[in-house]
C-alpha cells in the first residue's frame, strides 16, 4: 500500500519537474513570439537618396529597410561603379529612432558633409555623403510618425 | 511579466520538492512494507527554510534587478532544494549543514542584490580579488586538511568550519580574464598581453595538479582559460591547439603522475578492478542502473553505497533515487541555466560584462560536465562539485555568486546590446555544451536501462544482500514438510537459520559478505521469488519497491529423520553419504562430514574457508574420490567373467556418467574427460547414480533435490523430471548380478572396496534393495576417506537396516 502511494508521488514529482521544464520553455517561446511581435511593429521611415555620379548623372533610390550598404560589389543595396569606391564601403542603419551612417574602413573614406567619418554618425534630411567621388544626398520620409524604442505594454 | 514567469516557475520547483518530501517522509513504511514505521521529518526544516529564502530572493530580485533574467534564479533554487533533500536523505547532519549554509548564500546574495550591484567595482580591483585568491589557495598547501581525515588536503578549517578556496578562485580567474581581455580588445595570439595569464593560468593549473593533486580544478581551470581565449579571439585554433595541449598532457600525466594514471585506467576499465580503484565508478554505475527508469523513490533506494555519494557522487545518488526520468531533467535545467546565460552574454551592454557572464557560464558548463560525465564513465573521473547541487558551503556560495553575476548582467535597461565583432564562438560554445549534455543522456539511458539487467545481477552489488533484509526468502523444507533453512526476524532485519546445520555442505547457505552457496545458491530464483511468481508480480514489486517478491518455499527430497540417522552413524569421520531413490533419483539422504555452522558464518567463515578439512564442500557431489573397486558388481554384469579392454571400459565407464557431471539441481563436480579408468576419480553422488543400476533393473536414474515449489496461489507445484531414465544393463544382467552380491543372508546386496592415488584414499560400501523388494527401490554409497573396510561396511549395515526397516 505504501509502495503504491509512493509511486505515485514519484509519478507526480516526475510531473512537477517537467512541469518546471515545459513551464520554461514555453515562457520562453512567448517571450520569442513578444519579441518577433514588437520587432515586426517597428516600422523603418523609408529613406530616399540620390546618387550623384562623378560624370554628373544623378538617380534616385527609395529603401524601407534598416540596413542599406554602400559599395563596388553588386550585392550591396546601392552598387557604385567607381574605382574610388571600396567593395563594401559604408552602411546605414537605422536604431535607436535614427538612421546612423558607418564607414566600413574603406580605402578613400567616407565623408559626412565634407567632413571624414570615423565613427557611427547620426543623418537627417539634407546631409550630403561622399563615398570616394561620388556623392549621395540623403532625405527622410517625414510622413511616418513612430516612437521605435518604445516597450511593449506589460501584460 | 519577469516577475510573474519567475515566481510560477518558483512555485513548480516547490510543488516539486514538496513531493519529494512527502516521498522521502513515508519512505521508512515502503521500505519496511508497513505503516508503523518512525517516519522522517526533520528535513520538512530544510524544505521550509528553503521556502522562505527562495521566497526573500525573489523579493529581492523583483525588487532590485526589474528587467533581470527570469529562467535563472528558479533554476538554481530548484536545483539546490534538490541537493540539499538528496544530502538530507543520505545524511541529516550533513542536509541541515547545507540547508544553513544555503540560508547563508541567500542571504549574501540579497546583501549583494542591494549594494553591489554596479560590476565595474570587480574591473576595478580585478588584481586585488585574484592575488588575495591565490593567496589562500597557497596557504591551503601548507595548511590545507581534510574535513573527512583521508584524500586530497583542499581546504582550510577551524572550529568545525572548513573551506575551499579552490572553489572560489574560479570565479576570481573568470574575473581577472574578462577584465583583462576586455581591455585588450581584438587581441593577437601569439603576442606578449597573452603570456602573462597564459603563464599564470599553467602554472596554477600546474601546481594544484602536482602539489594538492586536484585534477579536477586544474583542469576546470585550463578549460575556462581556453574558452576565454577562444572567445576574446574566435580562432578555432585554439580550441584544437588545447584539446591537443591537453591529450599530451593527459599521455604525460598517464604515464608520469600517479592520480591520473589512476583514473585514467579506472576510466578505461572500470571492472578489472571493481574493489580497488575503480571501486567508486563501479558503484556508482550500479547505483545508476539501479535507478532504472522512473528511480527508487527519494528514501527507498540504496545510493549510500556509493562513496563520497553527498558531494562528488551526488548525481549517481539522485540518479538511483529519481531515474532516468529525474536526471533528464536535472541535465535540462542546468542547460536551461547555461543556455540563459549565453543569450546575458549576447545581451550585456560592454564586453567586460560579456566576457564575464560567457565564463562564469564557461565554469557551471564545465564543472557540470565534468562532473557527471565522470559519475557516469563518460569522461575520468575528476572530483568537482555538481554547481548548486552537492554538498558544500564553498561550493555553493561560488555557485550563487556566478548566479548572482549573470543576473545583474541580465538586467539590462537599456536593449541595445555592444556590438559583437565574432559571434561564433558563442554558438560553438552552446553546440559544444549541448553536445556535451546530449551525451550524458545517451550515456544516462545505456547504463539505466539497456546494460541495467546485467550490472544489477553483479555479485558486487550489495543491493542484493540490502533486499534480502526487506524481503522474506523462501524456506526450505524436507520431504515431509519439515523446515530446514527459514528466514526469521521483521522486515529489515531479515536473517537466514538454519535449523539442522549437520546438512550445511549440502544446503550451503545464503549470507551478505560470503555470497552464496550450495542449494541456497541453485535454487535462489525461486527463494528470491524471481522464479515461480507471475512476472507482472516481479514487475510490480521491482518498481514500487525495488525488491523482488516474497520468495517461494521449495521441497527437498531429504528425509530429515533417515538424515539424522546417517549424520550420528558417519559422526566425526571424514566422508560422504549417499541414499537415493533408485527409480525416480530423488535423494533421501545426502551427509558430508566434517560439517560446520552456517548460523555462525559471519564469525567463522574466514576460518571456514582456510580449513583444510575443507567442511565448505559438499563432498557427496563435489568430492572426487579414485573409483578403485567401487563398481565391481556392474562390470561383471556386463562383461561377465572377463576382463574388459581399457577401451571398452572407459566406454562403459562414460555410459555410466563417470566421464560428466550428473545432470541435476545441485552443485555437482567430475573428473576430466578422457582420463585413464585407473587414475578416474568419481564423486559419491555419481557412484549412487551408477549403483542404483543393480537395484532398478539396468536403468540409471537423473538425480534430483529438489523436488516442488509452493506458488501460493496454486499450492506445491512438482518439478518435472530433468532427463529421461537411461537403460545401461539388461534387467537380468542387473538383478543377477545384484543377487549374487547379497552377503551374509541381508535382506539387501552390498559391495565394498578400496580406491586408492597417492594420498587420496578412500573406502567404498555400497547396498541396495534387491529386485524383489516391495518398496521403493533404494541405493546406498558411504565413502570414508580412510582406507578401514570394517567400519563403513557396519556404517553402511546400519544404515541399512534403519532404512530398510522403516
């Protein structure tokens, strides 16, 4: 009688312990899904630069992603066929509410309103990057009103 | 949210432990197998102490750290309360020692929580903490002692209190390297910055290795080192370069410096040496089998037979006690505790918090590892501690302060993480500890359940000896039902009688330190209730109790009171007494003298097993005794007046089982086969076999004992015969011969003579009924080992006319 009494219990114990476990991971699945649902409600302003060609001939791009790279290589988002231009020159991402700029230690440089860039810098409208010759002028969709670093409502 | 995750997980680890409580309270009743039992209570103390710490935490935590990690603190509490019930079970004294000095930790911990929050202060006096660390590790080589008098001298003590700095100077080192390699940002192997730790790291390593002989923090310490490195620099090479550095060093070590040689061929074979050095792993695979699937039950299994089982072996013990199924789940919480740690890493706000929360999650993952990959011969044996779980106020203060890191770090307001310039190493190192755990279950799940039936019948268990305690054995019983081996005394005190000791060699005897032997040993499967019972009974009685069932009664064929007879006619000659059934073989009376005590076994049996009288023997069927003119009577019967070829003899010799041990249920011995008939040796036994050819018309019987078991639910239930009568004489030839041997006008034939080899003598008397006799057809064999014709003739004439006279 006892022997049954006590396999139960150790039944219910085992129970317990993976109701521990099953607990976790499924607290920790929720916090995956909160994450991915804040993150996805996160919107990027969308950013148009212009590109300016070392012959003159201008041309304009639109993004609404959080991370455009500058370069020679064709993978990157805006391809520059210069020879004063590194593979993957520079990148502009967009956290903490701003768009950053970022030199990718390139060989000529990258220079924020004529002045060299050797950290991440914060851009607005109007800002002028050169990229070796070329140069890109940066404007930002004023439309999108968000507040990016917000925490999500404690439930 | 943090906080509701955290106190729900809080509130399983209680529901948990709690159970485990309960069960480890009403264990004394399971295992007596009644309810009036003292029952355990004192460590309801501990369970309640541990409540309202656990609970004072996480106060505080909500509290202090609001955006702080909720996985971790919940599983180091549930770990920990485990711990201290394992070591409460195994140990009372011990278990309130821990349950103190987890209120100690706690109460640190929360002290810490309030005013030490701000890490930087640990950059600061990185140099401070590490050299005041190694100075006590220093003094503990020329002070150092040990709690338990024998092993390795790792601590410090006074007053009763013991310490050992070893323990948390690991963290000190983790300390010291994520400083000093977060100020070394993108550091080059091979460069001068990386010496002087690497130096300091060695040598340290080294020291405690040769001067202390502690394997396991040397080589705790050389992995957190290599991780460091691995992870301040993201070459692969480095982990390659010391897993080679550290197979030279375990080749030099083998053959060099004595420990490890000692656990390196414990490691590789553990049982050429099951009492010696590998007496520890040994048992604790034992304990790990025992355990099974779903465990003992917390109280009822045996794990207090491993060594050291409060701290280096504590897995092993709540693997005997909760099974597979518990120390899966032991394994996945420390994971969770690893894998919550790694993504604080990722997540810390500079590298220096980075670089200390990826090592302290270096050290609890290494430290686990190593520690139940060594219970479970996965990996050497080191003796480490299992984080949060052994028994140890050293080791479970380091283990809440590497807790009490990861949280702060955890806590981080601001949900930008630094910047990461090599992520690799971070998913190498949880591959590698995943990797790593996975093993240990792989491992866990071979030995608990697939190699379980064979270690578990190992004579070295002593789970065997401790059921035998709890659980009744069945009797031994004479032909008329008469008790002859009984099991007295209440459960847990079982012991075995044995009410007529003159039938020792015979019944041989069952005990906890000289195994078994005789009867008791061939037929323990139904004594122990293993054979007979319906297997859902065994099944049963293994998981709730770990035990087989009640054993069964068997039935002998000797007849105690003929028995007793033959013992005062043998009296103290030295010699064997055979009398059978000639028809069906069962043995009415088997003597071998000198005879001892099995109730005095524990006193005696070490002088026992020197005596050269050898009284341990069953003489009648192990004793082996030169054939000389034993058989005469049967050879004229099937050769006539001939002598036979030594080539038809031996021909005959094997028709009559002289050349194979008899086919029976009792420990039985013969002589080589293909030895010469003059230099044969024959036991009684084998002699009565042939003998009974004269008595039952030319046909052998098969020898038995053992004669039914009582199942209970069906009664006496009869052994069937084991091998069909044998015919080597015609009936004539037989009963002519058996006539013709009648000396003296006895009412039965008889035969004597003399065999004799070197030193061996021995002298033969043999009778049987004649083939007119109305009863049972019997045989008698008496061997003297003595060369005296008159006196086993009158011992056999005696006999003799007892029995036939009945």
């Amino acid at each position: 009688m006892s022997g049954s009494i006590a396999l139960a219990l150790r039944l219910l114990a085992a129970l317990a312990l993976y109701g521990f476990l099953g607990w976790a991971l499924t607290f920790m699945y929720r916090e995956v899904r909160r994450q991915s649902v804040v993150l996805s409600n996160r919107r990027v302003p969308g950013i148009s630069i212009m590109v300016k060609q070392a012959g003159g001939a201008t041309s304009m791009r639109y993004f609404s992603q959080a991370e455009i790279t500058v370069g020679r290589d064709p993978g990157c988002d805006i391809p520059l066929l210069d020879e004063t231009v590194s593979a993957r020159h520079a990148h502009l991402t967009y956290h903490h509410g701003q768009w950053w700029l970022e030199d990718l230690t390139s060989t000529n440089g990258t220079k924020l309103n004529d002045l060299r860039i050797t950290t991440p810098t914060v851009i607005t409208s109007g800002d002028e990057i050169r990229c070796g010759s070329i140069g890109l002028s940066i404007s930002l969709s004023e439309n999108v009103v968000i507040e990016p670093t917000q925490r999500i409502k404690k439930t | 949210m943090n906080d509701q995750t955290q106190s729900r997980l809080l509130q399983w680890s209680a529901v948990f432990l709690t159970l485990q409580s309960i069960i480890l309270t009403i264990s004394p009743a399971v295992r007596e197998r009644t309810w009036d039992v003292d029952y355990r209570l004192s460590h309801w103390i501990g369970l309640l102490a541990w409540g309202v710490l656990t609970f004072l935490a996480h106060r505080a935590l909500t509290r202090y750290l609001p955006e702080r990690d909720p996985y971790l603190f919940p599983a180091a509490a549930i770990l920990s309360g485990w711990g201290m019930l394992a070591i409460w079970r195994l140990d009372e004294n011990f278990g309130a020692r821990q349950a103190l000095w987890f209120g100690i930790s706690i109460i640190l911990f929360i002290l810490a929580l309030r005013y030490l929050k701000n890490l930087l202060f640990l950059k600061n006096y990185k140099y401070l903490f590490l050299f005041g660390g190694l100075l006590i590790t220093t003094l503990t080589l020329v002070f150092g002692t040990n709690p338990l008098g024998l092993g390795p001298r790792l601590w410090l003590g006074c007053c009763g209190v013991y310490f050992q700095p070893s323990e948390p100077l690991k963290i000190l080192l983790v300390i010291y390297l994520a400083s000093y390699l977060a100020d070394r940002a993108n550091i080059r192997l091979l460069s001068f910055p990386l010496l002087i730790p690497t130096l300091m790291v060695t040598s340290l390593a080294l020291l405690l290795l040769v001067v202390q002989r502690d394997l396991g923090t040397a080589s705790i310490f050389v992995f957190i080192f290599t991780i460091f490195l691995f992870i301040a620099s993201g070459k692969r090479r480095i982990l390659i370069g010391t897993g080679f550095f550290l197979l030279l060093a375990l080749l030099i070590g083998y053959f060099q410096i004595a420990i490890i040689h000692t656990r390196v061929v414990g490691w590789l074979n553990p049982w050429d040496d099951p009492t010696g050095n590998s007496y520890q792993i040994v048992q604790s695979l034992l304990a790990v089998a025992s355990g099974g699937t779903i465990g003992r039950g917390l109280g009822i299994g045996s794990p207090s037979l491993v060594p050291v089982a409060i701290s280096d072996f504590i897995f092993a013990a709540i693997a005997e006690e909760t099974g597979l199924v518990g120390t899966l789940g032991l394994i996945a919480i420390i994971w969770v505790i690893l894998a919550r740690g790694l993504i604080t890493s990722l997540r810390a706000a500079d590298i220096f918090r980075r670089y200390l929360a990826a090592g302290v999650v270096a050290y609890l993952g290494i430290q686990s590892l190593l520690i139940i990959g060594g219970n479970i011969r996965l990996l050497p044996l080191t003796g480490v501690t299992l984080p949060f779980v052994s028994y140890g106020g050293s080791s479970l203060l380091t283990s809440f302060t590497a807790l009490f890191l990861l949280l702060v770090i955890s806590n981080i307001e601001d949900d930008e993480p630094s910047p990461i310039s090599n992520p690799r190493p971070y998913s190498v190192l949880a591959a590698m500890f995943a990797l790593g755990f996975a093993a240990c279950g792989l491992t866990l799940a071979w030995w608990s359940i697939y190699r379980a039936p064979d270690l578990l019948t190992r004579t070295d268990n002593p789970r065997r000896a401790i059921a035998d305690r709890y659980v009744s054995r069945g009797e031994l019983v004479d032909k008329n039902n008469q008790p002859i081996s009984i099991t007295t005394g209440e459960s847990g005190s079982y012991i075995r009688e044995y009410l007529y000791p003159d039938l020792a060699p015979i019944i041989g005897y069952t005990h906890p330190v000289f195994g078994q032997a005789g009867l008791e040993a061939s037929l323990d499967e139904y004594l122990r209730g293993l054979q007979g019972n319906p297997s859902s009974m065994i099944l049963w009685n293994q998981m709730i109790y770990g035990t087989p069932p009640p054993g069964l009664d068997v039935r002998l064929s000797i007849d105690l009171s003929l028995q007793r007879e033959v013992d005062q006619q043998l009296g103290s000659r030295h010699g064997a007494v055979v009398l059978l059934n000639a028809e069906t073989g069962e043995v009415l009376v088997m003597a071998s003298h000198p005879t001892f005590d099995p109730n005095k076994l524990s006193e005696e049996g070490e002088f026992l097993l020197q005596d050269k009288d050898s009284p341990l023997l069953n003489r009648a069927s192990q004793g082996l005794y030169p054939i000389g003119s034993a058989v005469l009577p049967l050879i004229a019967a099937q050769f006539g007046n001939e002598s036979p070829t030594e080539q038809s003899l031996r021909v005959f010799y094997e028709e009559l089982g002289f050349y194979q041990a008899p086919l029976t249920d009792m420990p039985v011995t013969s002589d080589k086969p293909g030895v010469n008939t003059e230099m044969l040796r024959v036991s009684p036994l084998q002699i009565s076999i042939a003998a009974s050819a004269l008595s039952n018309g030319g046909i052998l019987p098969t020898p038995r004992i053992a004669t039914a078991v009582n199942t209970g639910e069906q009664g006496w239930v009869v052994f069937p015969a084991l091998e069909q009568p044998k015919l080597v004489l015609q009936a004539e030839a037989a009963n002519e011969a058996a006539i013709s041997s009648v000396e003296d006008g006895n009412p039965y034939w008889g035969h004597s003579g003399v065999g004799q080899l070197g030193d061996s003598v021995v002298t033969w008397a043999l009778a049987g009924t004649l083939p007119d006799w109305q009863g049972a057809p019997l045989v008698l064999v008496v061997a003297l080992e003595e060369n005296d014709l008159n006196t086993a003739e009158r011992i056999r004439n005696a006999i003799m006319n007892e029995v036939l006279n009945q």
